[in-house]
C-alpha cells in the first residue's frame, strides 16, 4: 500500500519558517521525482517546487530564494524548508510522488500552513 503523509504544518508569523517533511512508503522512491504543491481557498493548486531522482531542483516564482526542497533518498523522505513566510503563503499542501518512467502517481493527505499574525 502506497502512502505519502506530509508533517509539519502549523500557524506561523509573517516572517518565520516552517519545515515540511514528506514520508514515503510502498514505492520505489528513489525512481521517482518529488514535487509540492499547494492549495489555497478558492485557487487552483500549484506546483511549489520539485526534485527529481538526481537531485536536480525548481521552484515556483512566487516562492524562489525562500523555499528549498530536498530528499533523502535513504530515509524515503522530502522536505521542505520554508523561509521568510508570507500571508500569502497560507495554503494546504501536498506531496506528490510521480514515476519518472511510468505512469504511477500519488499525492499525500495534506498539510495546512498558516501565516499569520
């Protein structure tokens, strides 16, 4: 069974940092790339950043120079580092596990983040 659950969510001021950690289990994680993505009320999901098996990285505009991805291929695990947090940053967000040479794909639960004061 294929699970993927997100940690670290909370409320934070404007300004502060947040680590989110993504656990995998059931799949082959080193095989495939990991991305974020996230969900406020009223919009539609987008893409955070990803990293793929190799390590190779990209953020979304909104979020370059504060957010950082990374996976520990050991531990089947992603992060993400969260920095210099803004309102608009409040959202719901996902993990998601996509095969690099198939068609698997997986999202996890969800995790909310706050920022606010």
């Amino acid at each position: 069974q294929v699970q993927l659950v997100e940690s670290g969510g909370g409320l934070v001021q404007p300004g502060g940092s947040l680590r989110l950690s993504c656990a995998a289990s059931g799949i082959g994680f080193g095989i495939y790339t990991m991305r974020w993505y996230r969900q406020a009320p009223g919009k539609q999901r987008e893409l955070v950043a990803l990293i793929r098996s190799g390590g190779f990285t990209n953020y979304g505009n909104s979020v370059k120079g504060r957010f950082t991805i990374s996976r520990d291929n050991a531990n089947n695990t992603v992060y993400l580092q969260m920095n210099s947090l803004k309102p608009e940053d409040t959202a719901v967000y996902y993990c998601n596990a996509a095969q690099n040479y198939g068609t698997a794909n997986y999202w996890g639960q969800g995790t909310q983040v706050t920022v606010s004061t």
